[in-house]
C-alpha cells in the first residue's frame, strides 16, 4: 500500500503550489519519508488512506479530520447539513446491530437496528456547496482501533480556494462550523471516565427528572446554594470590574444520603434550562486510565476551559483527589492558567479526609455547605412531599388503591423517624406504599409480633428481611479502645468479658414512642408506616453523637456504615453513590 500510495503523489499535487522542479524534490523527499515511516512493520494508514483517496479521486482535494472533534454526520443528522449515502451498495459497510426497546420494560415495542460503522461514503452538501465524506474505521500497528473522516471537495487548475499550505477554503468552513457544533451539548452531559469524554444522553434525562422541588432541604441551605451557582454565571462583568478571576468552587459535604447527589442534579437541571445561554454540565466519574490520574487532571481542565462557561462536577471528592494527584489538582485549580467561567462543585461524605490545601483555602472551594441528617421539620417537610405524590399517583386518582394520608400523619412520621436520613426517609415510603398496593398484608404479622412482644413494650419488632445480628450496631466505650496492646496480653476471653461490659454499658435505643390520636387508630398507612419504621429503626445505631467535628448531629460511625447502604438511590433524595450519578 505505502508504494501505491507514493506513486500517486506527482499527479495529485495541489493546484499552484510547487514550480516542475520543485515538485520533482519535494515528491522525491516525501516519498524517502513515507518508506521510512512504514519500516520494520510500521504502518501509517491514515495516510495511506489519504493518498489512495487523491489517486482514486483526480481533481478533488483531500483533508483528513477527527470524527470526535468535527463530528459532521451528527452535524448533517441534526438538520444542519445533508448527508446521503453513496447508492452503490459496496461503498457502505457496518455491523447492524439490534438494539432492544430502553429498560427491557416496553415489551409490545419492537426493538432498533444501528448501524456501528466501519467504512461509508457520503455525497455531503452544505452551505449550496458539495463534498463527498468518507468514513474509515481501522485497526493500528498497535491494535487498537481508530475511525478518521475524509472530506473531498472539487479543485481546478489555479483554483484560489486553495491556500498555499494545501488547504481548501471551502472545506476549511464546513469543519470550523460542524466543530463548533460538535463542540457544544445537546441535551447531553460531558462525561469524564476511564480516561475519555463521552456525551451521555441518558445521564442527561435523569438530570432532567429531577428539580428543587423534588429536593427537600433546609431553606437556608436550599436558597443559598441555588443563588450561590446562579449568581456566578450571571457576575462576570462585576468579577471583571473588581479585577478577580471570574471562577468559584463549592464543597457538599455531610453523611450520606442526605441530600448532595440530588442537589448536584437539580443544579445541572436548572442550568441546562437557562435562557438564553444554557450552561454545560461536565461530570467527573474517575480518574482511572492507561495514561495515570495526572493525564486525566490536564485533560478535564483542558476541555473545562474550553467548554466554559461551565459547571464542572466532582462527586465523591476525597477519592479522585489524593496524595498522589493533590498537587497537580491544586496547580490546575489554583495555578498560572486561567480558569475563567468554570464553576466546580464537589461533593465528599468525608471533609475530614480532604487536604486542608483544597478545603480552607478561599479561591479554589471558597463555599462549603454542610447537609445534616434532617431535623423533625425537614422530616415533616419531605412527608408531605410523599403525600402530595401520592395523591398525585394514577392509582390513587382511578381509586383503585384506597387509603387516609391526612397531615397529622406527616407529623407523627416525623417524631418517630428521629435519626432517619433522607435515604432511609425515602425507603420508609417506598417500602410502606408497595405494601399499601398489595393489600397491607404485613399489617397482620405487626399485630402478631406486638401481641408476642408486649411484656417488653421497647423492643424493636423483628422481622424476615433483618437479622438479630446485625439489628444494631453498637460502639464501643472509649475504655476499650485506650490501650490495644494492653487488650492483646490479657487474652481473648478477658477482652470478650470487657466487649460484654461495654454493650451493657451501652443503653439499648429505643424506637420513640408517639401517642396516636384516637381518630387515627384504624388508619391503615399509618399502621403500615409505623411497622416499616421500626424495620429501618433495627438497621440503624440512633445512639448520641460520637464527638466527630463533621456534625452529624447524633449519627455514630456505625450508622454512617450502614447509610452508605441505602436501599434506595434514586428519586427525591440520594444516597451519594447513586448509578445515575455514576
């Protein structure tokens, strides 16, 4: 091929560009480096491409591009060109692969078939000017695969579109302005993963799904959050006027699932729905690549810098940033180059694990809010958010679920679920309301098991779905943890004497006892309610706040354990190590 290719080229050469005995030197040095380029089984096949494609098309000038940065068959599929293929048979070739309805849940649709390209010609025409597009998928010496897009357009003899470096004017505009549109989102989110951007649009969908409406938080947190990221994007003519560079940072932290995920989300939702300019959502999953975690670092500030403005997204801070990459993270954030327009948000269940460089320093996370277990309003706040979905619901509406979900309900849910996160506020519901749909069935066996129980009026109501071992957690006193060597010497059976001691020391929690009105006794949800919070209840360790300086207000380290465990990470709230988010 590398010789076919190299004859080609004295009759190919642009139009006006070398003298005869120019051309003579110049064809003889090009073609003593494209043997040596092909060497010891080296091969350049995008070059040899592009010389086949000017020998098998005279009087059309070639130029190669990237189908990721200049994506011109999305440019055309958008409206903003056409794009037909060749109609000889031969000139198309793809793998056409089914692909089945979203979810696997829409049985009665059929599926899809598309196409994953391999080769294709394409009669372009854009701007009343025509091209024909090539598309070519290959594999390299080093195995790996890579697909290059070949734009031709028409030249004649002292054609003036073609400068003296080569380049066609004409093919030179097509690129800038399908560039410029491949460089945008549409209805999409830049996803940063395994070393590579990638446009998600299912990501962009969830986003969609959820609003601050579906958030329900503290309306100082709420509000100052929302006018904290919205005011940035609307300042940069102040941030110029006071000579400071116009970009900001933010920390979510807090125990899991309380919130943070789903704040993000409404965030990314309310920016991409600004008008006129929306603002571009980059979402970072992991540092993770062939490369290392620094390649990674350049490379998501590189195209932040390029895409601002823009929201730029870290969700589980503490684990894409540690000792290894801390300082070349603080030398993008906080260094010579310019990070203008680039708003970073990043969330951690962890603050303290965070270098102090990254969270006490003003001008790279300027803004830290803290999102607490909810306290017995925020509890009551989220109860009437499930009641009006639930009203709300079809089977609700066509009455083929009956049930009473009056407001006094809201607020003894919410004295009883002392300690609930949202995760755990949002599995309560969920977990009571597929009861509801099936009949309230376990509303029988919550009878039973209070009847069994009732000489110890305290005691957790047991169930299948939770073990006695793993019921609650339970701490340990300080005494315990004083002197570990001195534990080691005194044996096993004396360090199993003083565990004992220490649990009996510990007093036992206690699910809060809330008087129900009498009105309210026969109420089947709130029955149903009660039985699935004492369930949650067993799984956590409601004990008085361990001393840690995160301000979990009365969470131990044992229910942070089991929080990070949510049953649920979609909806309303999020646990922190939601999928979607992923």
């Amino acid at each position: 091929m590398a010789n076919l290719a190299a004859t080609a080229m004295p009759d190919n050469a642009p139009p006006g560009v070398l003298s005869p005995s120019t051309a003579i030197n110049h064809t003889a040095a090009y073609k003593s480096w494209l043997e040596y380029s092909t060497r010891w089984g080296r091969e350049d096949i995008e070059l040899n491409i592009y010389q086949l494609l000017l020998t098998t098309h005279p009087g059309y000038r070639v130029i190669r591009t990237s189908p990721y940065r200049c994506d011109l068959l999305g440019f055309a599929e958008a409206g903003h060109a056409t794009a037909t293929v060749a109609n000889n048979t031969f000139m198309y070739e793809a793998v056409r692969n089914y692909e089945s309805p979203e979810g696997g849940l829409h049985k009665e649709k059929s599926g899809t078939l598309e196409d994953e390209l391999s080769f294709g010609k394409w009669l372009y025409t854009w701007d009343e000017r025509e091209y024909i597009v090539y598309l070519f998928q290959y594999r390299n010496a080093q195995g790996s695969f890579g697909k290059s897009l070949y734009v031709l357009a028409k030249t004649g003899e002292g054609d003036e579109e073609v400068c003296s470096e080569g380049h066609h004017a004409a093919i030179d505009k097509l690129l800038i302005a399908a560039g410029d549109w491949t460089r945008e989102l549409h209805d999409e989110i830049n996803v940063f993963d395994s070393g590579w951007w990638k446009k998600d649009k299912d990501l962009f969908r969830a986003v969609q799904s959820t609003t601050w409406a579906d958030v329900v938080l503290p309306a100082a947190i709420k509000d100052n959050l929302l006018a904290d990221v919205l005011s940035f994007f609307d300042s940069r003519a102040l941030y110029r006027d006071l000579s400071v560079p116009w970009k900001r940072g933010i920390i979510l932290h807090g125990v899991p699932g309380n919130g943070k995920t789903a704040s993000i989300k409404a965030l990314m939702n309310s920016l991409a729905a600004r008008q006129p300019d929306p603002v571009p959502s980059l979402y970072i999953k992991s540092l993770e690549n062939c490369h290392g975690p620094q390649w990674a670092i350049h490379r998501i500030f590189a195209t932040a810098r390029r895409m601002a403005p823009c929201l730029l997204v870290f969700e589980d801070l503490d684990s894409i940033v540690g000792p290894k990459t801390r300082s070349y993270f603080l030398n993008e954030v906080d260094g010579l180059k310019s990070n203008d327009g680039i708003l970073m948000v990043g969330s951690t269940n962890h603050l303290e694990r965070l270098d102090a460089a990254i969270t006490k320093r003003p001008s790279r996370f300027d803004r830290k809010y803290h999102f607490k277990v909810p306290d017995e309003a925020s509890r009551e706040a989220y109860a009437r958010y499930w009641q009006n979905k639930l009203n709300s619901t079809a089977a609700a509406v066509a009455g083929t679920i009956e049930f009473a979900f009056p407001d006094e309900v809201c607020g003894l849910l919410a004295r009883m679920t002392e300690g609930f996160s949202f995760a755990y506020l949002k599995e309560l519901f969920v977990s009571s309301l597929l009861l509801l749909a099936r009949g309230g069935q376990y509303e029988s066996e919550e009878e039973e098991n209070e009847e069994n129980t009732k000489d110890d009026k305290t005691a957790p109501v047991p169930s299948e779905g939770s073990s006695s071992g793993d019921a609650v957690l339970v701490e340990h006193s300080d005494d315990t943890g004083k002197d570990t060597a001195a534990a080691a010497s005194e044996g096993k059976d004396e360090k199993k004497k003083k565990d004992k001691k220490a649990k009996a020391a510990k007093p036992k929690p206690v699910f809060p006892t809330v008087p129900v009105p009498e009105h309210l006794g026969d109420n089947v949800l709130l029955r149903i309610f009660t039985a699935q919070a004492k369930l949650l209840f067993e799984q956590m360790d409601n004990t008085t706040d361990d001393g840690d300086d995160d301000g979990e207000d009365g969470a131990g380290k044992a229910r942070r354990t089991i929080l990070r465990h949510a049953l649920v990470h979609d909806g309303a709230c999020y646990c922190d190590d939601d999928d979607d988010s992923d």
